[in-house]
C-alpha cells in the first residue's frame, strides 16, 4: 500500500515539523503529497506539499482536510500534562474527531502518536512489551490509552487499520541518563511512522516508539511487521549524558515515566 496524499496532524509541533521536513526529503516518490494540517502557524507550502488549517476540536474542520487523503500521520493534540477538561477536549475528543472524520472519508490507514505514558509507572527494571496492561501516569497518559483503544474499535468495527506508536523521548539527542533507554532520534521517527502508514495489512498495531537503543525498557514487538530498522542507538551519548539523573531514591527515577509519575507534576496546567 502505498498512500498518494498524506495528512499529518499537529505538523507544527515539536514532532510534526521534524518529521514535515525529513520524510519530504526521505521519502520522495513514496509521498507525493504531504498535507499539513494545525491551528498554528505553518509557514509557507514547500514543493509536494499542501497546507490546510483546522482544530482537532471543530469536526467539520477536521472532516473537510481529511477529503482525498489515503492514510493520516496523526500527532496533533497537547503534548503534556494539562486539566483533564483541556486534555479530554483536544485529545481525546480530537482523537475521536481525527478517526471518524477518516472513517467518513474512506482513508485506509491512521498512524497514531502515543505515548510511554501508557505505561508510565511501570517500573524501569521492566521490559514492556506493547501487550501489556496499561498503567497511565497522568490524564495526558490516560488520553493516549483511549486512543489506543478507540483506534482498536475503529479497526475491529470498520475495517480502518491503526497503528499506534508509543513515543516515548523524542529530541535531536539525548539529554540525561533517562534518555538513554526511551531516546527517539528523528531520522528514526520519520523512518517509524513513514513505515506505520506503508507497511500492508498490518490491521491493529501498538509499538514501541525508541531509537535501538542498547537500554531499551520497551521490546520491539511489531517492529518486524511494519520493516522498522533503527539507525540510531542512545548508546553513542551515554559519556555524555550517564551522569545526569536525579535522585534515585525518587518514584521519578524509579518509574519509567520519569517526572509525569510525581502525583504533583501538573504540567501545562501550572503555567
């Protein structure tokens, strides 16, 4: 299967604008068209590419950019903790909206950006594999376990093949000691959700989203199905960053989902 028109959602994020760049540059021929969707600033429309602005929070928005579009990268939404009125709102709601608008306009295949966070208090001396029973750190995880579920019923009920991958410290290196076994480099991200949304009949797929990192919490079940080969491996920094961590007496330092696991971390909704 190979998609004509991709849409990817929240293509100004953090995540959006790298992968905008490098799967245009990566995947040539593969992607014809790139349709970048957000409610912020996208700049001007590169070569291939196609800008239409829409709220994850306005359906009909949401239903008019997902018209002739054959598969959706989709990683609009907040990107941390927040209220749960804002996370259910633009998460969970826009999930909903992102999937039914795609249903209602007959595209194949939905790449969802998830998130450790699913399992953010498992803890580090772990090794998750994608079946396991979820265990959220905050309403921002809980967000990413209903879309995971909600891309399931989508899959099972209509036939829209899903796949969810569940990145876990996307940056263009690591930054500490934790990064070392969750670091997604971008060249990976592009390669892993370019393969997400051309790899055939994979049907209903969560992932680990992770560079090959030798540290690695999470197993690479699926990987093999979707043809995903990481490039890059976290190992090459450990000097760099081994000793910078905190206390490891802290349930933070313990648990796989790092500062979300603090019952007084409330990310967004601080500021």
């Amino acid at each position: 299967m190979t998609p004509h028109r991709v849409l990817i959602t929240g293509a100004a994020g953090e995540v959006g604008s790298a992968l905008r760049s490098l799967l245009r540059e990566h995947l040539q021929g593969q992607f014809p068209i790139l349709r970048l969707t957000d409610n912020r600033d996208l700049g001007e429309a590169q070569a291939g590419e196609e800008i239409a602005y829409a709220d994850l929070t306005d359906f009909g928005a949401v239903l008019k950019v997902m018209e002739g579009v054959d598969a959706v990268i989709h990683l609009g939404g907040i990107a941390d903790e927040d209220s749960y009125e804002n996370i259910r709102t633009v998460n969970m709601d826009g999930t909903y909206h992102v999937l039914e608008a795609a249903r209602q306009a007959g595209v194949r295949r939905v790449a969802f950006a998830s998130s450790i966070h699913t399992v953010g208090f498992y803890p580090r001396s772990e090794t998750i594999s994608p079946t396991v029973p979820v265990r959220p750190d905050t309403y921002y995880g809980v967000s990413k376990v209903f879309g995971e579920a909600l891309g399931r019923m989508y899959w099972e009920r209509y036939g829209l093949e899903f796949v969810g991958v569940r990145i876990c410290s996307f940056q263009p290196r690591p930054k500490d000691r934790r990064h070392l076994s969750t670091w997604l480099s971008p060249r990976d991200a592009s390669q892993l959700f370019a393969r997400a949304v051309t790899a055939p009949d994979v049907g209903f797929l969560v992932v680990a989203g992770i560079s090959g990192n030798t540290r690695r919490w999470m197993s690479p079940e699926g990987w093999d199905v979707l043809g995903y080969v990481p490039q890059d491996n976290a190992e090459s920094f450990a000097a760099e960053v081994e000793h910078i961590h905190g206390d490891e007496s802290e349930i933070t330092e313990q648990r796989q989902g790092g500062i979300f696991v603090d019952s007084g971390y409330v990310g967004r909704a601080g500021r």
